[in-house]
C-alpha cells in the first residue's frame, strides 16, 4: 500500500522557488554570486535530484547551474532511510 504513495512522488515534479533580498552593492554582489552559487550545487550534487540553480544581480547579470538527473535513476534509488548515512563528515 506504502508503495504506491512512494512510486507517486518520485513521479511528481516539484520545483522551489527562494527569493533572497541582498543589501550588497551590484559590485559585492557579482563578486558573491558565483561563490555562493559553487557552494549551494556542492551541496545539491550529493543529492540524487535534478536541480537549477539561479541568482540574478541587481545589475541583471545572471549566474546559473544545472544538473539534470534521469526519474529512472531517481526510481531505482530507495527513499527508505538506511541504517549508515550516507555521507560522513569529518569534524
């Protein structure tokens, strides 16, 4: 019964939308986006989903990524949590 839940969600596609409100000059923010862009699709490429990343400056300069992934890949993957994580980090 679990199963048709699980098989729907994977199926569905959902997308995020986060507005942040810089008080940097156009100048500060051209030399940040690109570092906070690296950073965020660090993160997001540990994870098994299809992504894009995008910053629009105040002076409408746009820095952007993406990673697509395949729903086949996404199907065959468990969403069932496992008993070891799956990423340790070091502290």
């Amino acid at each position: 019964m679990g199963f048709g839940r699980e098989r729907r969600l994977l199926c569905e596609t959902t997308a995020v939308n986060i507005r942040f409100t810089s008080s940097l000059t156009s100048e500060d923010e051209n030399l940040v986006a690109p570092a906070v862009l690296n950073a965020l699709s660090s993160i997001l490429d540990l994870l098994p989903i299809a992504y894009t990343l995008r910053i629009e400056t105040t002076d409408a300069h746009v820095y952007q990524h993406s990673r697509p992934t395949s729903r086949l890949a996404m199907a065959e993957e468990s969403i069932r949590p496992t008993a070891e994580p799956a990423v340790v980090f070091d502290s």
